[in-house]
C-alpha cells in the first residue's frame, strides 16, 4: 500500500498519479470529507499529524506499507516516522532539519551554505538582545521556528515591531521558538527536484509571485523563470549545497531561494514538493 499524508487538493493529484501507475492508495486525513478519501483505496481518518494512531490504524488493517509521501504540506515528520515504523526509507536523515527553520539554519551555516543571518528564542527580550549580539540590522523578518503557510511572518523594521509580532509568531510555532533573519531583497525562485539516491536532480525553476509587504502571500509563479542561465545554474549548485547539508538522500527537495546582492541565498528547503499548483 501506498501512503499519502493528505487529502487536500493538492494531495489529490499525487492520489491519481499513484493510482494510474497500479499502485494501492491510502490516503490520511483528520477530515472525513476530504477530496483524496473519495479517490484513494483506502482512508484512514486521522490528523496527518498524529504519526503513531496512523501506524496503529495501519497495523490494525494488515496494510503492507510500500511508500509514504507527502505533497504540498509540512508533514515530513510523520512521512519520515511512519517510514521508520515500516522500515523504509524516508529519504532523509532527520526530520528536524528539514520541517524546523532553526534546525535547517543550524544544519546550513554548519556547512557554508549561503543563507541570512539568523538568531531565534523562545522570549522577546533575549530576542531583541540576541539581535543585537549577532549585528543583525534592520530591515529583519520574524517567523515561527516549525509552521506552515507563511503563518505569523512578517518583515519588521524596529525592536517595537518585533515585540508586536512575537507572540503572534510563538503561537504559530509548533516548539514555541521564533527566529529573526535579515530580510533578503531580491527576486524569487521556488525549485521543485528530486535527490535519487544522492544525486540532485532539477525538475522545475519558477519566478515566485510574493505580496502583500510587511507579510509574504505568494501568489503564483511564473515558469520556467525568467532568470539568466548563469543565475539557473548558480541556483541549482546552491540547492544541492542545501540538500547535502540537510542529509536529504531519496526525497523531493523544494527549496525558496533568493538572488541578492550578495549572491543566491536559501530561503528556505524542505524534503517535499512545494503547495499551491507549482508541484
């Protein structure tokens, strides 16, 4: 059986395409309506976040797990738990340093990966203070350290604007951590490929259409992108830097790059294909 986390929309599509190529489909979601129980084989109808009663339920079915995937949201981790349960692969080494914007930062600088300046905590004044500490100027952006959809991010130009977003972001944040980044002027890119058995392999670049400043709401891409060929090029040896230094071995690889003035720099990556149509 063929497990998709999700049944959105989005990952409808991944559904059918599985489907199409013979393969036996159970699709998990926490809503009994979703699009993706009417198209799968099967439905288990628990939250996507909660890997362990998936599992149970699994086992309770006699399912015989042959893959675990996840399309255009942010639950590896449970692609990457579910896949240890049933002793596969989930394609990448930790979970953490892919779905955490703290741990991927962590996991980057350790490796020279072109990226912001970061600091983060889990309280507004040693925010502010660790801000200070790291030379971090404004313009910053505040975000949530584990979240989903742009939630709670938001450019800020002064310490005040900071302590206006905090709690904002800490609610949003599944560990409760909020992290500031220098804010990155520039365009735009998301890269959807594959790394196959180590190997980075592009599939698509697009221009990504961002609105609404001091907040981020993407809405749409262009593709291909519009960029020069030495600027395609450079993105893609940026993201196969990033995929190395996030251990992602056999998985999707989306990343959010920018180009700077400094150079390409990661926005952000993640061992899944990205949401919206861009996938």
């Amino acid at each position: 059986m063929f497990i998709v986390i999700g049944g959105g929309l989005f990952q409808t599509y991944a559904i059918k395409k599985a489907k199409s190529l013979g393969l036996k489909v159970v699709c998990v979601d926490m809503n009994p309506n979703a699009q993706g129980a009417k198209e799968a084989d099967e439905f288990i109808n628990i939250s996507t976040k909660d890997h362990q009663s998936i599992c149970n339920e699994i086992r309770k079915r006699n399912f015989l797990v042959d893959g675990v995937i996840t399309v255009g949201t942010d639950m590896s981790e449970s692609v990457y738990y579910i896949s240890k349960e049933f002793w596969l692969d989930p394609g990448f080494k930790d979970y953490k340093k892919v779905v955490n914007k703290i741990e991927m930062r962590k996991a980057l600088q350790e490796n020279n990966v072109p990226q912001p300046k970061f600091t983060f905590s889990t309280d507004c004044r040693e925010l502010i203070e660790n801000r200070k500490k790291a030379g971090l100027s404004f313009p910053l952006v505040i975000k949530p350290a584990q979240s989903m959809g742009a939630r709670g991010v938001k450019k800020v130009l002064d310490d005040k604007q900071i302590e206006t977003q905090f709690d904002i972001c800490k609610e949003h944040s599944f560990d409760k951590r909020v992290i500031l980044e220098e804010y990155m002027s520039g365009p735009e890119v998301s890269v959807e490929s594959l790394i196959v058995n180590g190997k980075y392999c592009p599939m698509v670049i697009g221009d990504r259409h961002i609105e609404k400043e001091p907040f981020f709401i993407e809405t749409g891409h262009s593709c291909p992108s519009r960029l020069s060929k030495k600027d395609i090029n450079e993105i893609n040896r940026i993201m196969e830097l990033a995929a190395n230094a996030l251990q992602i071995h056999n998985a999707p690889a989306k990343g959010d790059i920018k180009i700077t003035k400094k150079g390409v720099m990661v926005g952000e990556i993640a061992a899944r294909l990205s949401g919206g149509f861009m996938s």
